[in-house]
C-alpha cells in the first residue's frame, strides 16, 4: 500500500503534485485521506487537500474533478528569497 512504503522511505511524492478530495459522509474513504495527507504534509506546497460535505456520487466528484484539475495545471511558484 502507498501509505506504508510512504512511512518506510520506500517511495517519494517528491517532485509530484497531488489532489486529494473526501466527502465527510465516505468515513473510510476520508480517514484513507487524511492519512495520505498527513504523510504527505511535508511537501505542501504540491498536496492539495479539500474536505468536502457530501459522500461518494457524481454531485461531488463533479465539482472537485473540475478544481483538481485547474489545481494541477497551476503553475508552481517558489519563493526564491
């Protein structure tokens, strides 16, 4: 599982940039996530996290599919000072 080699250094999400969006009412799928997030936590500047109010169906997902993609075509800036 990706959270378990994340934990063992076995793997890195240096260099990527990832979207992770869970609905309150998909307990398992939200614990999975913010799970992944806290790994991940380090990296923040390429980790977009949203919690949202609503489970797993095309309503959600619609939205947050739209947002995840604008979020990953922005590009990245650092501040260089």
């Amino acid at each position: 599982m990706l959270l378990e080699k994340l934990k063992a250094g076995e793997v890195s999400a240096e260099g990527l940039r990832i979207v992770l969006e869970a609905g309150i009412r998909e307990p398992m799928i939200m614990r999975a996530n913010q799970a992944l997030y806290a790994q991940l936590h380090p990296i923040k500047e390429s980790i977009f996290w949203r919690q949202v109010d609503g489970g797993h169906d095309a309503l959600c997902w619609r939205g947050g599919l739209m947002q995840g993609l604008i979020d990953l075509w922005q590009p990245l800036f650092h501040d260089r000072s």
